[in-house]
C-alpha cells in the first residue's frame, strides 16, 4: 500500500468510528468535513511542584488560560483531588508487540507483571490493558483495580511476539506505520467513550516516523497526512486522553525501535501549513508530548516509568473556557495555562485545530 493510500484509509477509519471535533465520512469524491464545533473548551490541568508532585490546593485566581496568547474567561473551574475520588481517573496500559524488538517485549512484558504485583495487585485507579499485535489491537471490554486479574487477562491474549527485523525495508516500515497508527486510532475511539480523565501508557519505542522518506512525498500525500494529524489532534482533545509513552529502551544498548529514542523533539512545533505535515509529525512521541503527557526514557525500568507516569493522576485541575472563534478553517489554537506557583510546572494539551475540514484535491475514483 502507497503512503497516500495509508493516509486515506486512515482518515476514513479516524472519522467514522472516533467522536471528533470533524465529524465526517469521506467517501472517494469528497473533499472537505463537515464542521461541528464545540461551544466549550474543556482541559484537564496538571501543576506539578519542584519535586515532579501535583498540587491540589490552588485556587482559581492562580490560572490564567491563553488560547492564541489571548486570555481567557474561565466558565468552570474544578479542583480534583483524586485521593478522594480515585475514579475521576482511568488508566489504560498497551503493550506495543508490533514496533519493538523480541527483547525488549519480552523485557516489557516482565516489567509490566512486576508492576500489577505490587502491593499484592491492588491499584489506587481502574485500569485495563491492551496490547498492539500482528492480529489487531487486543483489549480488555472493562477495567478494574486488581492488578491479579488484569494480569490473567493479558496473558490471555498477549502472545503475538514478532520480531521488528521481519519489517525491513521502507515497504515494511510503511505497513508498520500504518498497523500502528489503525490501533492507536481505535484505543481512541474506545477511551472516547468512557467518562472522564484517561491516562494512556504505551509501552513503546514509538512507530517508524519515515523521516527522510516522508521529507520526498508529494503535496496531495502531505495534505493527506495533514488530515489525519488534525483528526488525531483534536480526538485526543475530545477524549481527555493523555498519552505517555514508556520507552523500553536500555542504557549502553541498541534502541527497541527504528528510530533514535529522542527524535521526535525535532517535530514538536505544532504544523500550521499543510504543505509541512510529513509523517514524523504523526509520530507517538509528538502526540504524549502535545497531548500534556510525557516521554519516558529512563533505562529499561517500565516498572519505574509506570509509577512516575501514575504520580501524575494524583490532583489535577477542570478548566473550561468558551471557543474561541475559529478564525480560518484548520486553524492551530496553541494553548498556554500559567500558575502563579513559584517553580510550578504545567501539563495539559498544547492546542487544538478550529474548524477541521478536509484539506486536498479530491480523491480520484480507481479504474478497474
């Protein structure tokens, strides 16, 4: 399969099955989405101390919320201190069997055993596993804070160990590139459907982004993937999904994945033009980082990574705001909460595209 033809299977499987700022179903002929903006802009905040601990007792006077550097009115303000309330937030763990190497899933999926052992399996949060495979994506239909049971059901269907080697060539990462990304966008469509605050963590080097290979595709294929990077933006967004992702990547050794475990700091400015979206943009790193989430690289500790990654479900904040006006169709809207907290730090979704439509000429009909 052509990278444009990746590309638009992708925007077909994104639009119709994940609820979407863009709702539309494209069919072969048509060329823009129907528009459906929200009337609110709702953001799940994190302030974090010097130390990396979330601070739960800020008031409202603290925030100020820039949307395009304009200040904005808040409409609800709501601390959420989930010590108290430990369903306000729900975790979801993948493990990736498809983009990393025999070892380093092997070493995952040990890790990820230790971790829902800890404490005797019990777990402060509802949680589910999933896991990426040669067969589709594998996941639980509910979750829960026993860590025994979750372990039962991954090992139930976590058994497709596939080497990455298998995948040489561009032909093979191109296909990799697309598996991936059909997976991530049904975790989305499911997460989309549960209530509330999601923490996704994805046990992954991350997916083959193609950099110099997608730096040389034309400029019907870069729209396409300009499509599908606002789709996917603005699902995260709607789904108050945020995305970590856990390197398994081991100090000293060679890295689980195609690519550098730090490559993907060089596409984090947010893609305003559609003529400069190429795929390594689309890339999982890019996504944890624009979604409020994170990259963890810390040396072949998953069981460590986990428990940074869920010291951030600890507090957090609900701020919602009215939309802004969009502007111009596709418009990036970069997002920006100050604190005014000494040495505080901010997580919580970069922006958002305002009025998605579908950007690109129209998809010819295939002679047969």
């Amino acid at each position: 399969m052509r990278a444009v033809d990746v590309v638009a299977a992708l925007f077909f499987l994104i639009s119709s099955s994940v609820n979407l700022t863009a709702q539309a179903t494209p069919s072969p002929n048509a060329a823009e989405a129907a528009s459906n903006q929200p009337q609110t802009i709702h953001l799940d905040v994190l302030v974090k101390d010097k130390a990396g601990m979330p601070i739960s007792d800020l008031p409202q006077q603290a925030f100020t919320v820039l949307d395009n550097g304009q200040p904005q009115n808040l409409l609800r303000f709501t601390p959420v201190a989930t010590r108290n309330d430990p369903s306000a937030v729900s975790v979801l763990i993948v493990m990736d069997m498809i983009n990393p190497g025999y070892d380093s899933v092997t070493w995952g999926r040990e890790q990820l055993d230790e971790y829902l052992a800890q404490e005797g399996g019990a777990l402060r949060h509802r949680t589910s596993i999933a896991a990426m495979t040669e067969d589709g994506l594998q996941m639980m239909s509910g979750s829960t804070t026993d860590g025994k049971q979750l372990l039962a059901e991954f090992q139930k269907f976590a058994t497709d160990l596939r080497p990455v080697t298998q995948r040489a060539g561009w032909e093979g990462l191109e296909q990799l590139l697309q598996q991936s990304l059909q997976q991530f966008t049904q975790m989305l469509a499911i997460e989309g459907t549960r209530p509330g605050r999601k923490l996704v963590l994805i046990i992954s080097p991350g997916w083959p982004m193609l950099g110099l290979w997608g730096s040389e595709q034309d400029l019907h294929s870069v729209q396409q993937d300009f499509n599908i990077l606002v789709a996917l933006t603005n699902a995260i967004r709607d789904a108050r999904t945020t995305i970590y992702r856990l390197d398994p990547y081991e100090i000293g050794g060679v890295h689980a994945g195609p690519q550098d475990p730090f490559y993907y700091q060089d596409f984090l400015k947010p893609v305003t033009d559609p003529k400069r979206a190429t795929f390594p943009y689309l890339g999982l790193g890019v996504f944890a980082v624009h979604s409020g989430g994170r990259v963890l690289v810390t040396g072949h500790d998953i069981t460590g990574e986990i428990n940074s990654v869920l010291r951030d479900a600890g507090a957090y904040y609900e701020l919602t705001y009215a939309t802004p006006p969009a502007g111009a169709s596709n418009q990036y809207h970069a997002i920006s909460v100050r604190v005014s907290q000494p040495d505080a730090t901010v997580q919580t979704i970069s922006g958002y595209y305002a009025d998605p439509q579908l950007v690109g000429p129209q998809a010819k009909e295939k002679k047969h």
